[in-house]
C-alpha cells in the first residue's frame, strides 16, 4: 500500500482489511506500507501499527518518490508467495480479496480488478481516462489493459518480472501488461475515498499519460516522421503550382499573408515535434544516470545504510 499524506484513512483501511484477511485461515497476510514522503502524521501512524501488530511492516522513503516508485519500493521489500497491490483510502475493496486468492489457488498469475464504474470522479475524468485508454491501445505494440489500476494480485513469478524492470520513470499499468502471465480479470464498482483528498490532479495525471505513451511506444515519433514527410509532399506541390502560374502568367504572385501563416504553421509543427522528441531524449539522459530508484530512511524503525541499488 503506497501512502502519502493518507493519516485520515489508515486506521479504517487496517480494520476494515484486517477484518477480511483475519478470516481467510489458511494463509499468513503481512501488510506492507510504503509512506511516500508523507507530511502528515502518517509515519506516526503507521508505527503505532506495526507496535500493535507484528504483520504491519512500513517502508519509509527519503522523500516523495511518487506512487510509481513507491509501488516497486513495497515490491522490493515485500515477502511470500503472492501479493496484493492496493490503495489506502479503500477505493480498492477488501472484500475482493477472498474472490483474488480464489482465482490465483486455480493457477492465475495475474488477478486484478476492473472498475465498471468510478464513483466520486467528474464526467471529464472518467472521459479524459476512457480516451487515453483507447490510444494507448491503439498504438502500443502489447495489450494494454482497459480500466485496470493497481488493484491486484499478483503471485511472486510476476513479482519477480516486475523487480527485474528498473526503469526510473515508470508506467506501473503498462509494466502489468507487458510481462505477461496468466491474467484474470474481476469487476468492480469503484468506491468514492473513505477520507482526504485525492493526490492526483489533472497535471499529474497527464504527465502519467505522457509517461504511459512514451514508454510503450514510438507512434508520436512515427506520426512526427509522418507528418513531415506530408508537409514536405504539399510544399512541393504548392511549389509546382506557384511555379507553372509564374511561367503561365508571369509577373509576381501575390499571397504574403498567406505565405507568413504557412510558415508559422510549419514552424508551430515543428517545434511540436521537437517536443516529442525531447520527450524521449529526456528519457534516455534520466535513465542513463543509473540513479537508484529510491531512499529508504528506514524499514520497520530501523534506519537503512545499504539501498536497493539498480540491477
């Protein structure tokens, strides 16, 4: 369970999954909460946890990583045979887990839920997530799961294919599909936040859509190519015609307006497309740093001197 300033749902999200789990006898459950740089009382929290229930394990980052590198923080840090990836504010029932365990005992890998309906959310969000859904399916090279979050379990063949990948800047969702596995889909009608906020603003979710179509696949620097090819194709042509009407007529050819906004148009396109391609040069120059992906201050109150490095 990844957290950043969650101190209002976390002890409701504990009783409410402890509640669950404490049924399902024939399983050992941890909790593995990772406090993404949390400036509430979160920590607090989640040490009065762990000093009440040895099954509370917590991770706490140097900083705010963000949700993506705070997901394979709780990965690299978690143990046992499966896992299941959830938010804190229960937005992700608990009550799925006893049906997910089910469904991985019959040999899934891959058990995550698809929300049929995403209450508390604006008609523009729930617009703006089913469009970039469709894209990014369009033009990715691998499957791409619709209306699919974090929300899953996974067993630890899966775990250990997502621990392998280290890239810096991280598409989660994408990652999920990309490995493969045998994959169960359940649905789910998506609950409002138990308590707080949500951290996710349309800023951030666009640059997670940016992220998202940058790093499973190349279609914008394929349209980039294609586009220029186009505007060089109509240039000649538009060239031609200026010059058979000049041999034809002679004399000047009137059209300044007209040839300044067709310049600028060019320019605007270009410099569009140089954007995309900046896009992912930046990639390559934060991947190449070959920084570790995160700081872990401590684990379970006691502090960390060796970090997980990048394999």
């Amino acid at each position: 369970m990844p957290c950043y300033n969650e101190e209002a749902a976390l002890p409701v999200f504990y009783e409410k999954t402890s509640a669950v789990i404490n049924k399902i006898d024939q399983y050992a459950f941890q909790f593995v909460f990772v406090n993404d740089g949390s400036t509430d009382s979160t920590l607090h929290i989640l040490q009065e946890l762990r000093a009440k229930d040895t099954r509370v394990c917590y991770v706490d980052l140097s900083r705010n990583f963000g949700k993506e590198i705070a997901m394979i923080a709780g990965i690299d840090y978690l143990s046992g045979d499966a896992a299941i990836i959830m938010d804190a504010d229960l937005q992700d029932p608990p009550e799925l887990i006893p049906e997910m365990i089910s469904y991985w005992e019959q040999g899934y890998d891959d058990v995550c839920a698809k929300r049929t309906s995403r209450e508390g959310e604006t008609f523009f969000k729930k617009w703006s997530s089913h469009m970039f859904y469709r894209i990014l399916q369009g033009v990715s090279n691998i499957p791409i799961q619709k209306d699919v979050g974090d929300f899953r379990l996974l067993d630890k063949q899966c775990l250990e294919a997502l621990r392998l990948m280290r890239e810096s800047q991280r598409y989660t969702k994408g990652l999920f599909s990309w490995i493969g596995f045998n994959k169960k889909e359940i649905l789910f009608e998506r609950p409002a936040r138990i308590a707080g906020k949500t951290k996710w603003n349309y800023w951030k979710l666009l640059n997670l859509a940016i992220e998202g179509l940058t790093s499973f696949t190349i279609a914008p620097l394929r349209l980039a190519s294609f586009v220029g090819c186009v505007l060089a194709f109509l240039a000649m042509m538009y060239m031609a015609v200026i010059i058979i009407k000049t041999i034809i007529y002679g004399g000047d050819v009137a059209g300044y307006p007209s040839l300044i906004t067709v310049i600028l148009f060019i320019g605007g396109v270009q410099l569009f497309f140089l954007g995309i391609m900046g896009e992912y040069l930046g990639r390559v120059f934060n991947e190449s740093k070959f920084r570790p992906l995160y700081l872990v201050k401590e684990y379970n109150g006691n502090k960390v001197i060796k970090q997980k490095v990048r394999g």
